[in-house]
C-alpha cells in the first residue's frame, strides 16, 4: 500500500515539473488610437496704439504676445536713431481690431519736434524750388549815326546853299522837313529837319554810305 502511494506521489510531481516547464503566451494588448482635432487659439485683437510713444505701444503689444515691433521712419528724408523710445506712433499694421500675430506689428515713427504728416512717405523738409529766370531785358533802340568830321561837310551850302536829298526833300538854307534818321543822303554836309522837328546833316558812315543824322 505504501509502496502504491509513493508511485502516484512521483507520478504528480513529475506531472507538476511538466506544468511549470510548459512557456505560457503572453496576453494579447490592443491598443486603439483615436485622432482628435484641437481648435486654434483665438488670435487676439490689435489695439489702437497710433499717437503712443514707441516704448508704450512695444510693451503693449509684447503683453499681448505680438512680440517686437517692426519700426520704420514715416518721413522718407528721415532717419531713425538707435533709441526711438519717445518718438511717436503715426501708422499701425495692422489696424485696431485685427488679429496680432507674434512679430507681425508695424510701425511708422516721427520725431518727438515733428507732426505726423497727413499721409506715410514724405519729406519733412520739400527740397527748394528753383528760382525761375527772369526774361533777358530787351534790346536798346539804336542810336541816330553820330556826327563824323569830313572834307565835304559844307558842300551843300558851297553849292549854291541847295541841294536835293535822297529821301525826296530839297534842302535849302534851313533845310526841308520830312526826312528821317538812318535815310540815305546826299551830299554829304547837307542840312535838312526831320519830320518831328529835329535838325539833321547828312553824315558820311563807317561803312562808306551818307545817311541822315542828328546834327547838335
């Protein structure tokens, strides 16, 4: 009888060796990945800093989460010093109520002395206008030949005290009227008066032709 227990005593503990040398399988993980959709933040709105001083609109809008502002001059004559901290905002990007990105605000500055012009890219000092020229004064009216000394200057009145003029007037002692400075004449030395009333002598000219002029 003992000898029958012992038997089945080996029996199940080589049955029990058996059991927990046999590899079990791991259990089977199923993992499920679900995709989900995340809204965008809202972006926030941009203020009205144009009339602000640099250094107030920078610390707004860096608050807000824009970041830097991008600043530039709003004079085109201008340029924009190292320290800009006082000068004032005269254009914004973008206008109040839009959305503020980060790094996407603009600027245009003036100086503290100068006003924001009426529109961006000007001059703050409009180059001279040049002086126009003033049109060339006319020309002088000539001058009646001057009275020439020569040999024949008292033939007319060696001749007889007459001669006949080339302008169609007879000179006699005092002279006939109706002749013009500048005419032709003949003799020279001869007498006559103008139309106006002004005495005249027949002059030999510089280039070889008598013509009536003031005789003094």
């Amino acid at each position: 009888m003992a000898t029958v227990f012992l038997v089945l005593l080996l029996i199940v503990a080589a049955c029990s060796e058996r059991a927990k040398s046999k590899p079990v399988p791991a259990p089977t993980v199923t993992v499920t990945v679900t995709a989900t959709t995340q809204a965008p933040a809202a972006l926030l709105p941009m203020p009205r800093i144009v009339g602000s001083t640099y250094a107030a609109a920078a610390q707004q809008i860096e608050i807000l989460g824009g970041g830097a502002l991008q600043r530039r001059s709003v004079y085109t004559d201008v340029t924009l010093p190292a320290d800009t901290g006082a000068w004032l905002v005269c254009v914004q990007g973008p206008a109040p109520g839009e959305g503020i990105t980060n790094g996407g605000q603009r600027v245009a500055l003036a100086a503290p002395d100068a006003a924001c012009p009426d529109r961006e890219g000007t001059r703050l000092h409009p180059e001279p206008q040049a002086t126009p020229t003033p049109p060339p004064a006319p020309a002088p009216a000539p001058e009646p030949p001057k009275e020439e000394d020569d040999d024949g200057g008292d033939q007319g009145s060696a001749s007889g005290g007459s001669s006949t003029s080339s302008g169609g007037g007879r000179t006699g002692g005092g002279g006939t009227a109706g002749i013009q400075f500048g005419q032709p004449c003949s003799p020279v030395g001869a007498s006559a008066t103008t139309s106006d009333g002004r005495p005249a002598k027949c002059f030999m000219g510089k280039d070889g032709r008598a013509r009536w002029g003031y005789r003094s």
